[in-house]
C-alpha cells in the first residue's frame, strides 16, 4: 500500500521563514537599539516621575521622540538588569543618543546629563582657551578674557598664584585637562577648576624643589610655557631646559621663536627677521632674560623639565624639518647645522 512521504519540502520552508523573522528581528533590535533618532544634538528636557517602571518610562521615551521602539528598550534595560534601576529626576537627553545610551543614562541618574566635557590641549594660550569657550556656546570672550585678566577673592586661595606678577593675568595658570562641568557653569567656575588642578599638580615634593634651586612657581611656569612650544619630546624638553638655563647662567639671549610668535600674535616655526624687531619684552631675541610670563599653558611634562632639566653643555639647538631636535655647543656648529637643514 503506498504512504505518502512527509512534507519536507514544506518544513524546510517554515524553518526558513522562522530564520528570516528572527533574522529581522535580531537586525530591527539592533537598529533600534544603536541608531539614534537623529543626528542633530538638540537638547530637550525628559521627567522620570517617582514609581514609573521601565514600562511607563520606555513608552514616555518613545512618546517623546527619543527612541524608536518602547519594546526594544524594555527588552534591552531586561538583558542587563537595569530595569529595577532606572533613577527618577529630569533629564537633558538628545534625540542623536542612541537608546542603548539613554537607557544607560536613566541608570546613572539625571546628574550626568547636566554636565559636559570640556577639552583644553596642552599648549593653548588664553586666547585659544577664549575661541574655543565661545565656539561651544559657554561665553563670550570678552566674558572669559574680563574674569582672567580681573583678581577675585578666590585667587588667594592657591598658592601656585602666589609668585605671579600682579600686573599678569592667568595666561599660563590654567592647567590643560579635559573637564567635566555643569551645563551652567560660570566661566569663573570654569577657570577656578583649571587653576585648583594646577594647584594640585604642583605637589610639596615639587615646591620644595622649586625653593631649593632658588625660583619661583611663575618662572617655572614661564620656562614651561616656551618648552611645551619649542620641543615636543619629554627627553628634548629636558635638555632644552638644561640649554636654556645654561644661557640664563651667563646673561645669553634665550632666542625662542614661540615667545616672538607671542609678541607678534604668529604660528610660525621660525620667526622673519621682521618679526625678530618687535619691541616687546616677550621678544627673547632683543631682551635677555625669561619674558615676564608664560606664553601658554603648558602640560606637566613641560613643567616637570623646568624643574628637573638635563644637565648639559649646549648653548644651540634647531629643530629639523622632520622633528628632529639637534644641539651644539658653539655657534659655528650651529651655524653649520642650520645650513645643512634649512
């Protein structure tokens, strides 16, 4: 008698239908889950209410523009065990955060979304630190240049200010770092934090250091500045440091190019000989001597050198074209270097 063959066919089929659904799923989960909404960083206020659940919060979210799908937020806050922990407060979410991102905020709590980073590069000037305050929407220049330039009560509170000038703004004072501040921050918060984490770099082991050798934190500060422009290497910024106090010791002319870039408002690797007659006492080329202050904020590393320099017997160096730093003792031999380079 004949029996008719089970339904392979047939099944092999649902299987693979089954594999598609769940092939778009996986992919619609993923999408949902890692694509924002949009790219545009528009800020906007969201409330989590006290005893909302994942439930209420997911479907507010969704109501709100800030994700795609309420389900692909509940099942994700459910794999990583957040769902309990998601924190009431308001908010400031963006509609280019992803979900996976707003729901690891919302177990954070709503601190973290008032506060934004800030980054300052080792080597900025005020003025850089000024462009780029105001490029981020914080303040204007004039607002920044008006609470560097200006005492406030605050500035006796640490002793890294202490040997400064009191003719000299904060130019070389405010510590390159990147920095975590609220959203409505004052500038003068802003620069108060940078000189506090200045403070703290200059440690008691590196005052006492500083005293012993017979300086102060400005002029250390001062020297910083030009190496963190002159040399990029921790090993170069030592040994210039060496070179130039060698120079200091016998009343030679520092000749740096940053500070006459600094006199003339420049970035130039090497200043014009137009440039090298600029009356300015940031002109090390005309006046002997340290400038009178730093012409930029420099980094530890560039701090670290000036306290602790190579010792050595150079009174020359040039920088190549390719970065290398190259050192002599005589002028001849620098001059010869500087022919053979440039």
């Amino acid at each position: 008698m004949f029996k008719p063959r089970p339904k392979k066919k047939k099944i092999t089929k649902l299987i693979l239908v089954l594999l598609v659904i769940i092939l778009l799923g996986w992919f619609y989960y993923s999408y949902s889950l890692n694509t924002p909404i949009s790219s545009e960083n528009q800020v906007q206020t969201f409330i989590v209410e006290s005893g909302w659940g994942s439930t209420r919060i997911s479907h507010e979210l969704k109501d709100q523009g800030l994700i795609r799908n309420a389900y692909v937020f509940q099942l994700y806050v459910w794999k990583k065990g957040i769902d309990s922990r998601l924190l009431d407060g308001e908010y400031l979410l963006s509609k280019n955060q992803s979900l996976k991102e707003i729901a690891q905020i919302l177990s954070r709590g709503a601190g973290v979304t008032k506060e934004i980073s800030l980054t300052f590069i080792e080597g900025w000037s005020n003025k850089e630190i000024a462009e780029y305050l105001e490029n981020k929407g914080i303040a204007d220049q004039k607002d920044f240049f008006e609470v560097v330039q200006k005492k406030s009560d605050w500035w006796d509170q640490y002793d890294v200010l202490a040997s400064r000038p009191r003719s000299l703004d904060l130019e070389g004072y405010l510590f390159p770092d990147t920095y975590r501040v609220f959203r409505d921050a004052t500038i003068s918060d802003i620069v108060k934090k940078m000189v506090a984490t200045l403070d703290q770099k200059f440690t008691d082991e590196l005052k006492s250091e500083i005293k012993k050798q017979g300086k102060t934190i400005h002029e250390i500060l001062t020297l910083a500045s030009i190496l963190e422009k002159e040399v990029s290497s921790d090993e170069d910024r030592k040994i210039v440091a060496g070179l130039f106090y060698n120079r200091l010791a016998i009343n030679m002319a520092l000749q740096a190019d940053s500070t006459v870039n600094y006199a003339t408002g420049k970035s130039v690797s090497r200043a014009s000989s137009d440039d090298l007659t600029v009356d300015s006492p940031y002109n090390t080329y005309k006046y002997r001597g340290l400038p009178p202050g730093p012409i930029c904020n420099p980094s530890i590393s560039a701090i670290q050198a000036a306290v602790y320099p190579t010792e050595n017997d150079f009174l020359y160096f040039l920088t190549t074209p390719n970065g290398e730093v190259i050192y002599n003792i005589t002028h001849d031999g620098h001059i010869t270097d500087k022919a053979k380079y440039y």
